[in-house]
C-alpha cells in the first residue's frame, strides 16, 4: 500500500508520498494501481510565515544610487558633449553635423551671452574654451538636473539621413576636396579606399565615388564612423529631449524658442547643400562617377546617388535615422492640420 499524505503550504494543498510500506528491495517498484493508494488527510498542517512587513529593498546598490556607466561616458565624449546648454533660459541643444549646426549653435551662444568677432569659428571657441555652454564644461549634476526639470527645453534638429549623407560627400569629397583643411575628416576613408597608411594631396584631389563612400560606410560599425556621416541617433546621447524638428522646416523652432524663452528670435542663415526651393538635377550616373566629372553636384537631386540596390541598404543602416525622420515629418503634417 503507498500512502499520500496531504500537506499543506500556506493555502495550497499538495500531496506527498509515503513510501514506508513499499518493499524496495532489489527489485524493482511495480507500478502503482489506483486501488493501492490511500489518500490521508494531514494532522498537522505546515503553516509558512506571512509576507514580511516591511517592503522588499533593493539589495543593489548598497550605496548612494548611481547611474549607468554608459550614460556618463555619452555626457562627457563626443558628440554629446559637444551638447549646448544655457541655464538661465532653461534651454538645451544637441547639434548634429550636417544639420543646421553652425547656424544654430550661434543662436544658442548668442542667447548664452556669448559674442563673437567677425570671423570668429564657432566651432572652435566652444570646443577649446571654457565658455560654460558645453557639457564638457558642467558638472553631471547640472546635466541631471536639467534633464529632470519639466520646464526645460531640449531639442534636436534631424534631417532626411539620405539627404545627409549626399550633402556630406558633395561638401567634403567634391567640393572641397582639394582643401588641406577637410583632409582629417576624410582621411580615414581616402586611405581604405586607395589601400594606403598616407594617402597624398593627389589622392584628394582625385577623390571618391559616391558608391565608394557608401560601401565603406556600409563595412564599418556606426560608432566608429566620421561625426558627419555617423547615424544621427549616436548624437542622442541618453538626453530626454522635449522637441524635434525637420531641418527644412524650421518655423516651427522659431515659434517654439519665442514661447520658451519670451522674445522674438530671428533664425540666422541655415546653409543647405539643397535646397527646398531649387529645382534639382536628376543624373542617373552621378552614383558611380569622380567628383571632377560632376557637374555642379549641388544642383543633382538625392535619386541621382541612390540606385535602387544602394538606397535599400543604406535605408537599412540608418534605420534608427528614417524612422525617426518620418515620425518628425508625420507630426508636422498632422501639426498643420490640426
């Protein structure tokens, strides 16, 4: 006979077995018929204490909270310290190379308080100097404090990154190819694709095919690659950002920046490879042709660069970018509607 006695865990019953009566021996157990087992309730149910009284507390960390790692290196390397704040407007920006940089970020330094000479680089008076509108130049306390405050506004502005892309190789491997001053941004991708450790002014001057930049890009991992041509999410940088907006349509910024900070605010020049209002150029070999056989690259539409196999993947790597990109282009539209 195999007994199964019924215990008892807090509210639930589960059977247990008693083999005291089973003769083991050698031999193996036979199987066990419905008719030779007893079923005995318990005599003495097994109570389990009740749920603590106190709320479970995190075992980790032991310490003062802290932050992920990753999160305090995106603050302190580029491009997110590269990021512009001004406390006493509550107003922060994350510039994106190719994407109305310049312009925007003397905007921002001019409502820092920040006055530039004629002539004066932008660029370079923010990375070398201490101006305090960098988040290289704030504590991470200050940068917590303003992602947390609900009164801050923190922006981005993106771009098509098909469109972004085209215009960077127009600008550095065509148009200024030939200048000493863009060599260290093209550098890495002149020497993969001439095969050399130091490639000379000839091979500059030569240049790259659009397909070429592409399927270098396309062999690399993002985090690796130029600022210029780097998918726009790495400029992120775990910020809460509150607005974003298209760079080719940017009226809704200035409106914004009038309601944020209480006065007009004028939009400086946005220098654009293409423009919205200039008829474009369609040629179907500019993909696969050397920049001194380009004519006028400016003029040529995106479609000129971007075959059919091309364009798929490189939609696919900047996938984080389109999809963006047309989350920002979907609420304009449902913005003019409405």
């Amino acid at each position: 006979m195999v007994k199964v006695i019924l215990g008892r865990l807090r509210d639930s019953v589960f059977p247990t077995l008693s083999v005291s009566d089973v003769d083991t021996g050698d031999t193996l157990i036979p199987p066990i018929k419905a008719a030779a087992i007893e079923i005995v309730p318990p005599e003495d149910p097994i109570e389990m204490p009740g749920p603590p009284a106190e709320p479970f507390k995190a075992r980790f960390p032991k310490s003062s909270p802290s932050a992920p790692p990753f999160i305090s290196q995106s603050l302190r390397w580029s491009p997110t310290a590269q990021a512009m704040i001004v406390d006493q407007l509550k107003l922060m920006y994350l510039p994106i190379a190719k994407n109305a940089c310049s312009s925007t970020k003397r905007l921002v330094a001019n409502l820092g308080g920040l006055t530039l000479e004629p002539g004066q680089d932008i660029h370079f008076t923010l990375d070398k100097q201490n101006t305090g509108l960098q988040f290289k130049d704030r504590t991470e306390a200050d940068l917590r404090a303003a992602f947390a405050s609900p009164d801050w506004m923190r922006f981005m502005i993106f771009r098509d990154p098909m469109d972004r892309l085209v215009s960077a190789y127009v600008e550095k491997f065509v148009n200024n190819r030939k200048n000493p001053e863009q060599w260290a941004t093209c550098r890495e991708v002149i020497k993969t694709v001439f095969g050399t450790a130091d490639p000379t002014p000839e091979d500059f001057a030569h240049g790259i095919t659009f397909r070429e930049f592409s399927e270098f890009i396309l062999s690399r991992n993002p985090k690796d690659l130029n600022s210029h041509w780097q998918p726009q999410t790495f400029y992120m940088g775990h910020v809460p950002l509150t607005h974003m907006y298209d760079v080719k349509a940017l009226d809704q910024l200035s409106v914004d920046l009038k309601d944020h900070v209480g006065t007009d605010i004028d939009l400086p020049h946005i220098n654009m490879s293409r423009s919205t209002d200039r008829k474009l150029t369609y040629l179907k070999t500019a993909v696969d042709l050397l920049p001194e056989d380009l004519p006028n690259a400016h003029s040529l539409s995106i479609e000129s660069f971007l075959d059919e196999s091309l364009h798929a993947r490189l939609s696919e790597y900047y996938a984080a970018d389109l999809s963006i990109y047309r989350q920002i282009r979907k609420t304009q539209v449902q913005d003019a509607i409405s």
